[in-house]
C-alpha cells in the first residue's frame, strides 16, 4: 500500500495550525531509548492505534531516512481507517533544518563497580 509522505516544512506549518496533526515516534527501540529529542508533542507508538483520535491527521517518524518504520506504521494506520502520512527522512532531516523538538530523557550509564576495571 503506497503511503502518503509529507514534507517537514508543510509538517511545520501544520502544526502551527489551529488543528495540529497528532505526531507518532516509530523510531526503533535503540534509536528512541539513547536519543534525547522528539518532535513536538510526539507520543511514542507502541502497537496499535490505541486512543489516537480519528478527527486529525496522524504523521509518524522515525530515524530511518527511508521512512521504513514510519511507513508501515502510517500503513497499519491506514487500515485501521485514519488519515496517516509519514515525514519525509524522520526526525534526521528535521533536526538538520533546525526545526523545534522536545527534550525527552535517555538513559544514563550506571558507574563501573569498583575494582570491575583491573586487568
């Protein structure tokens, strides 16, 4: 099923709207775990469409810049009757324009135990 993209300019203006599309972060498990950023208002996909209102339009990313994740998960969206796109390059595109994010935590490494690094 061919999945419609949109551009991360006209993602820009959309959600500088009075009616902002819902933002999905498919990114994969390592990729969403050890980065610090999402876009705004993004919530995480996990499986399903959950409570996802079906009255907006639903854009997913991801870190992949051919979309593979996004894309099947606008896909399954597609499906499931909502009106899904997927952002062209992800979020690596969007960061590179410099476009607005929200900090989100990673993990931090715990500290070795002592006398774990002696030779």
């Amino acid at each position: 099923m061919p999945v419609p993209r949109i551009s991360k300019e006209d993602l820009k203006q959309r959600l500088d709207s009075s009616t902002p599309p819902v933002i999905i972060d498919a990114r994969l498990k390592y990729p969403y775990e050890h980065s610090t950023v999402t876009l705004p208002g993004a919530i995480r996909y996990t499986s399903g469409a959950g409570s996802l209102p079906r009255d907006r339009e639903v854009v997913v990313y991801d870190s992949d810049p051919n979309e593979l994740s996004s894309s099947h998960v606008a896909a399954e969206l597609i499906r499931l009757g909502y009106r899904a796109a997927a952002l062209q390059g992800g979020i690596t595109e969007w960061l590179a324009a410099s476009l607005p994010t929200e900090t989100k935590s990673a993990p931090v490494m715990a500290p070795p135990e002592p006398g774990s690094l002696k030779g």
